[in-house]
C-alpha cells in the first residue's frame, strides 16, 4: 500500500486547521446574529457540514499527528 | 477522483480502529449524559473502560424491542427516553416499517441528517456516481427512509436528480428515456420489473441509457447483479443499511463484497449462537452496528438482525476498510429445516445464475406429520411442455441438493401464476405455524 508523501499530511493538518478556524467564525457570527433567523439557521447548516468534516478530516488529522502519518 | 476521502478510505486497519474507538468512547460519554435510557442502560459503564474491541462487547446488546421499550415511555417527546438532543432540535421524523411489531420512530437533526448523507455521498462515489449523472430514483418518499439519503447525497455529489414518485411503471420507464437518466436507486426486486416491464413495451432495457444502478432494500446475490447488469447494460451495486443504523455497507467498483463503512460505524460481525464472538473471514455471523457520528438517535451495539459474511481486508481498489463477502439474508428468514441451516437466498443465487429459463419462484416450507417438507414453486418460461419440464425438474432437484443439502419437492405454476413483486420480493413463506 502507497505510504502518503510527508506533504499530505502537512495538507492534511492545515485542513483541521481551517475547519477549526470556520468552527469559529461561524460561532462569531452567530453570536452577532443574535437570534436572526437567517443567521441563525444558516449557521447551524454551516455547523452541521463541520461536524461531517471533523470525522473525516479533522479526527484522522488529530490521530495521524500522534502516531506521524502512516497509513495503510 | 478514485476516492470522497482519500485520508480515511486508505487509513491503516490499526488508526481506523483507533478512531472507532475514540468515537465510541464520545458516543457513550454523549448518550449518558443525553439520554435517560441509556443513563441507566449504562450506569455501570464508563468511557474510560473501553480500550479494544473486546471491551465494548462487555455493553448490552441493543435490540428493535429495546428501542421499542424505550419509546413506549414517551413522556414530552414522540421519542421517548431514547433522545439525544432536545425535542426542538428534532427536524425530520422517519420511522421503520412495523413488519416486525410496533414502528420505531427515528429522529434526526440537521446535523445527524447531514452526517448520514454524508454516508450515502461515499457509497454513491464508489458506485461511480458523479457530477455528470442525471439519477432517477423510481419511487415516492415518504416517511420511510428510503430513498431520502440517497437522493441528498446525490445532490451533494453534484448529480441532477429526478424523483419518479408519482409515476407508475410504465410512466417512469419513459420518462427515464426522455430525460436521459444514467443512473438509478432502486431496489433488487424493482429493477427486474421495471426490466420485465420494458420488454412488455417493447423496449429493450439497454437502451434506456442506465449506466449506473444501486439497489437498496433487500439482499442482491451475485448471481442477481449479474443478471440485473446482464438486463439493463449497466454496472449494479449492492449496499446494507437499515432506518436505525443507516447505511453501514456498500460496493466499490470491483463489485466484489461489500465494504464496511468505517470509520463511520464500528460494526461487529458475531457468532450466531452465543452472539459473544466476533467470526473469522468466511464465517456467518450476525451485524452488530454502532453509528459513531449519529447523536439525535444513539444507538450502541444494535442487534441489526442482519446475517453476513465475513469477507477479506485487502480489496483491490485500495481501500483499506473490514468487507462483506456476503449478505445471507435476515436472521428470521434463517431456517433450520432436519437439522440443516437454510437461507432462502441461497436459492436466488442458484436459480439466477443457473435457470435462466424460470421467470419467477416461491418457497413454501410446511409441517407434514413430523417431518418439515421444503417446495420450491417455479413458472417456467411460457413454451416449455413435458420431456422439457421433467428435465428441468429433476436437474433442479440435483442442483438443490448440491447448494442446500435439502431435498426440494418441485411444483410448475403457469405462467402468470406466481405473485409478482415490485418493492420487496416476498418469495419465501414458512407455514410451519400455520
């Protein structure tokens, strides 16, 4: 099985990275919304998407950082 | 592309364990704290006790009545105790079908929709769906889950998707040539007659323009696929799933075995006797599904019911996820009949593969005296008379013995006889009780 080049990894962590960094922007945002049906709504359609990219990105970010980055 | 995500479908064996795990762990932690059910379920369970596999089978199993229980102490929400999230955050309500007892309703956030769409959007991608598929989904929706993922993943992938709900056979047949569909959600049983259908009106299959078929709802033996692949000109795929764990399987492009949806769900294949003993490749055993992602509905080691095969751990499309060789049927629909284990399947997969010449068939397994007695009705295709018919009965006979070590007693139908399905095929029927 094709062992991935270091530089995927490093892709890979700066991705965890940005979800992370959406996370928070879309948290901002809603606070500003106060309640704001169209923030509000959306946001949570927007959170709901980070939660789908924290499995499949963010979790093997975070497990290939501690054990560094083999794959099958 | 080759793969939705390239990280997790090449993952080692070793980190997609570690993830299942971990998420595991949340899930529990998750459930405790969110839902009464499983605070007592659990009560004398921690997070921290789970370190392997093994460990996690020290929980309850889970089954349709438990949820049921659950359900029955209702209380302020439709849901009872089994929520995980406040009633208000509930935005879709689905339920199963009841064929079993009372439905079980089955509650889903905008999150935990997404996350099972997301599910569907890597099954979809391995079955070759793409941004150029217009997908024509030959059924209508409603408060069954069918469908409903299937036609969001699609749209997430990029497909243009046609709901043929409120057409019938005929109808959809047509508007499938008219709108140019390449690809098709359907169930096994329904693509043969939307097949049978179209020869009707004369038209062959393959010139509707199908490419791409996955079907849904009941098991697709190889032999089945192939025939459906054979009809319509196009590559078949088979997945598993149910209301309550989702889609937990499904097929890559080699059509080989079915890949086991991980790090999604961490499902256990067990024993059938003890249900204590995960089996070895080759084995029969039993899904045990745990949705790690899924917070609206928790479910921790579902008794699915389902029976499969374990299948190997390499596949040749690079994927590194555990496989199925084999979906067996459903573990009510296993028989013992004189002693011997039956899976009504079994014989789709002969008759397909090796009876091109039976249009349709019916198993009917009766008590006589002491002795349980297994009839296989078949309807022959429409010219075949005498010498014909007692060549095929005794070559049947043969072949039945071979594939299921039973002895089969043999009946013909006329033609037309034999009730034909169109959702689900009901082709097995156990009078024993009767």
């Amino acid at each position: 099985m094709k062992v991935r080049k270091d530089q995927d990894w490093g892709r890979l962590r700066e991705m965890s990275e940005k979800i992370e960094e959406i996370e928070r922007l879309v948290l901002d945002l809603k606070e500003l919304g106060e309640e704001m049906p169209v923030i509000e709504k959306n946001a949570r359609a927007i959170l709901s998407f980070i939660h789908v990219l924290r499995f499949g990105i963010s979790d093997v970010a975070e497990i290939t950082d501690k054990s560094g980055g083999t794959n099958g | 592309m080759k793969y939705w995500n390239p990280y997790l479908e090449t993952l080692s064996r070793e980190r997609l364990l570690e993830l299942e795990l971990n998420n595991f762990r949340q899930l529990l932690q998750y459930a405790k704290e969110h839902s009464p059910f499983y605070r007592q379920r659990y009560k004398d369970f921690a997070p921290e006790d789970i370190e392997t596999k093994e460990d996690i089978r020290r929980l309850p199993l889970l089954d349709k009545k438990d949820l049921r229980v659950a359900q029955e102490a209702r209380g302020a929400s439709l849901y009872g105790e089994i929520l995980g999230v406040d009633p208000e955050d509930v935005t879709t309500f689905r339920q199963t079908s009841g064929t079993t007892g009372r439905p079980v309703y089955v509650p889903e956030t905008y999150e935990s929709w997404q996350w099972r769409v997301e599910v569907w959007c890597h099954i979809l991608w391995m079955a070759g769906f793409r941004e150029t598929d217009r997908v024509f989904v030959p059924f209508g929706y409603n408060v069954y889950v069918a469908f409903w993922e299937g036609h969001y993943a699609a749209e997430k992938v990029g497909c243009e998707v046609v709901p043929g709900g409120a057409l019938d056979t005929r109808g959809r047949i047509n508007k499938m040539m008219e709108v140019k569909a390449t690809a098709l959600l359907n169930t096994t049983t329904y693509g043969l007659h939307m097949a049978e259908e179209a020869m009707k009106m004369g038209i062959d299959p393959r010139e509707i323009g199908i490419k791409r078929m996955l079907c849904a709802g009941e098991p697709l033996p190889q032999a089945t696929r192939k025939r459906l692949e054979h009809l319509w000109g196009a590559e078949v795929y088979d997945h598993i799933g149910g209301t309550e764990p989702c889609a937990w399987a499904a097929m890559c492009q080699e059509r080989d075995g079915l890949h086991i949806m991980e790090p999604f769900f961490l499902v256990e294949i067990l024993d059938m006797e003890t249900m204590s003993r995960e089996v070895e490749e080759g084995e029969l055993g039993v899904a045990v599904v745990t949705p790690l992602g899924r917070r609206s509905f928790p479910l921790l080691r579902f008794n699915t019911k389902d029976v499969v095969r374990r299948g190997r751990e390499r596949c040749p499309c690079g994927r590194t996820s555990l496989m199925i060789s084999e979906v067996a049927g459903r573990v009510d629909e296993l028989r013992k009949i004189r002693g011997i284990l039956f899976t009504p399947v079994s014989v789709e997969e002969l008759l397909r593969e090796e009876f091109p010449e039976i249009e349709e068939y019916e198993i009917i397994l009766e008590k006589k005296g002491a002795m349980d007695e297994i009839t296989l009705r078949v309807e022959p295709q429409e010219d075949m008379e005498g010498n014909a018919l007692a060549k095929l009965s005794a070559r049947l006979s043969e072949r039945l013995k071979t594939k299921t070590n039973l002895s089969f007693n043999i009946k013909f139908a006329l033609p037309g006889d034999l009730p034909r399905h169109t959702l689900k095929s009901k082709r097995f029927r156990d009078l024993r009780g009767a």
